[in-house]
C-alpha cells in the first residue's frame, strides 16, 4: 500500500510539472523552433555528455579504491545501469542498484560501496556550486538579463549553498578518518535499543565509515576531486552545445548556471527528472538569458533526449546482458524503500545527484546481503 501511494504521489507531481512547463507553450512554434536547431551541434552535445560517463566510473574506480580492486569495465556498466534505473523507475533505485551489483560481481562489501555514492554525492555538489559561485562572481554586465535583484539572491543562496557543501566534506572528512569510533558511539543506543539490534545498527554504522576510507587517502581524494570538475565541465558542454543548437546564446560559463538549476530541478523523484529537468532549464534559460518561452520549450524537451535517452538505451542493453529485469530491480532497491527527502538533486544523465537515504539503503542492502552470501563479506574479505 505504501508503494502503491508513493507511485502515485510522484505520477502526480510529474503531470503537475509538465503541466507547468507546457502551461504557455505554443506546440506549433515549438515545432518550428525545434526545426531549426543545428543538428551537428546535437550530436556533439550527445558525445560530450556520453564522455561524462566515462569520466563518472573512472571517478568511481578510484573511490572505491581503499575498499578493494574494482575493474573499471564492472565500474561503467553498473554506473550506466544505475542511472538507467534513475530515468525509468521512481525512487532513485540506481543509487541503490549499482553498488549492489558492482559490489556482488567484485566480492567487495555493499554497504561500503554505497558509501561511496554518497561521497559522490558530495562531490557533485560541491563542484557544481563552485563552477556557479564562478560564474556568478565573475561573470560581466549585459551577459544576465532580468531584475538584478533576483541575481543578487542567486548569488547570496549559491555563495551559503558552496559554503554549506565545503563543509559537509570537512565534516566527512572528519568521521570517516576512525570508523571505529563511529562503531563504538553507535553501541551506546544500547540503552534505548534491544542489545541485539545495536549491535547491527554498531556494524552497519562502522562499515559504512569504512566506505569513506579514500577520504584517509589524499591522493586519491584529489584525484577523485580532480575528476569531479572535467566531468561536469563536460555535462555543462552538453547543455551548452544543445542551447547553442536552438539558437540561445550565452557564454560556456553561463552553462554552470543552467546546470545549477537543472541540479535543484531534479531534486524532485520523478523518473528521469521529467518535468522537473524542463522546468527548471526553462526557468533558467529565459529569465537570465532571455530566450523565448517556446524556443526554450523545444531547447528542453531535445536536451532531455540528449541527457538521458543514450545512457538508458545503453544501461537496458546492460542489464539484458546481466540478466536484471525491471521488477528484480525495484526488488533488490527494496520496492522504492529509500528515502529522498534528504536528496541533493541528482541528475540523471547529467549526472546530478541526489542522495538516497541511508537507512533505506541500509535495509535494502542488508536485505540483499542475507540472500547473497557474497556481500555480506567485510573490504578485507572481499578483495581479491
């Protein structure tokens, strides 16, 4: 009953959210305008933002490092699967989903190779504020259109959010450099809860602390920060390349605004971000840029396509070869029992990123690792 409720809840929000984006769309212009979009910049957007995923697993690779040997090959095809499963399935279950099969087919601990993700999360984040906390303090007059005052709150709210994220890594900086204080500290809910269950939440706590070993490895540290701002660069190329198509001009840079929003927009759980991603292009594009609302329409609908069609072709083609159907995936990501209300956004084939909540994921994978043996093995155990 709960999924039932939840699957309904998110098919409304994202007829509301397209109903949004089209409320003023002309369907004939948009036709037109789309039309007209120069279709070898296209190409180039797609090619630009298949290279994000190549740049993605080998980011991946090198977090998952401390954990145990990963194949960057087992590193592409379950980040693909992933963010397939993200475009077709509400719930985020590819956040869930690909540490699960990255970890049963290299014998690593699940719940530390979910900790990775989140590490991820909170790289995207903070590169994608920093690329706009770029822009927005450096870019010239005329470049922005519209009211002023609405820039200065853009760059007031960006400022405190890159703030905020350089923080958190601090912080996670800080906890993961002794997971096994985290693993004492959690012991202390003994008093509150039976010894039994405290002792799992203790385990769980500990591993997941140890999933954040890279943060204890400076090299490897930059070098999955260093691999964080070539990958969006790429991302803010695509979007950049697509606008550029339908006639929208602006500088590269402004592409790091545009990403910005679209990183807020899809925020929201629906399937691939639609609606979400629309609008919140939309919103961008013609309040700072001045593009025409059914120019902008098209420019949207077509960047979509270009962000998240290619990589979901190539993840189905993946998970036929592994054999994953649908419903076993919505099984394994515990039948959208995470938690996105805590979600940074996380863009599909864009690749932004929202964080599914770690008690779900502590469920599903804990689930997961009693009926496959495999994952239940600790990082020492499970590398080969």
């Amino acid at each position: 009953m709960r999924l039932r409720v939840r699957t309904v809840l998110i098919f409304l929000l994202t007829i509301g959210l397209l109903a949004f984006f089209f409320r003023k769309a002309h369907p004939a212009e948009v036709w037109a305008e789309t039309r007209r979009a120069d279709p070898a910049l296209l190409v180039y957007a797609v090619i630009v933002t298949g290279l994000t995923y190549v740049v993605r697993a080998w980011r991946w690779q090198s977090l998952l490092a401390p954990i145990g040997p990963t194949r960057y090959t087992v590193a592409f095809e379950t980040t693909v699967i992933g963010f397939a499963a993200n475009a077709l399935i509400p719930g985020r279950v590819g956040e869930v989903l690909r540490p699960y099969l990255l970890a049963r087919r290299e014998h690593l601990n699940a719940t530390s190779a979910f900790a990775t993700v989140i590490l991820e999360r909170f790289l995207d984040l903070a590169t994608v504020l920093l690329l706009f906390a770029f822009f927005v303090f450096t870019v010239g007059r005329g470049v922005i259109s519209g009211d002023p005052a609405k820039l200065a709150v853009v760059k007031f709210g960006g400022g405190v959010a890159a703030a905020s994220a350089v923080a958190g890594l601090i912080i996670l900086f800080a906890l993961a450099g002794h997971p096994e204080r985290l693993g004492r500290a959690a012991l202390r809910v003994e008093r509150l809860l039976p010894a039994r269950l405290a002792g799992v939440v203790a385990a769980f706590v500990e591993t997941f602390a140890q999933g954040l070993a890279v943060m204890r490895h400076p090299a490897r540290l930059v070098t999955a920060l260093a691999l964080s701002f070539p990958m969006w660069m790429s991302i803010a190329a695509g979007i950049w390349l697509t606008s550029r198509a339908f006639h929208i001009t602006f500088p590269y840079t402004g592409s790091f605004l545009v990403m910005t929003m679209l990183v807020v927009g899809v925020a929201a759980p629906t399937p691939g971000g639609v609606g979400a991603f629309h609008a919140a292009y939309q919103f961008a594009v013609t309040e700072f840029f001045a593009a025409p609302g059914d120019r902008a329409v098209g420019a949207a609908i077509v960047l979509h396509a270009v962000s998240f069609v290619p990589v979901t072709l190539l993840g189905l083609l993946f998970m036929a070869r592994e054999g994953l159907t649908f419903g076993r995936a919505r099984r394994i990501a515990g039948e959208g029992g995470t938690d996105d209300t805590g979600a940074t956004g996380a863009m599909g084939a864009t690749g932004a990123t929202g964080a599914t909540g770690a008690k779900g994921a502590r469920d599903t994978i804990g689930a997961a690792a009693e009926s496959d043996p495999r994952l239940a093995r600790g990082p020492e155990k499970g590398a080969r």
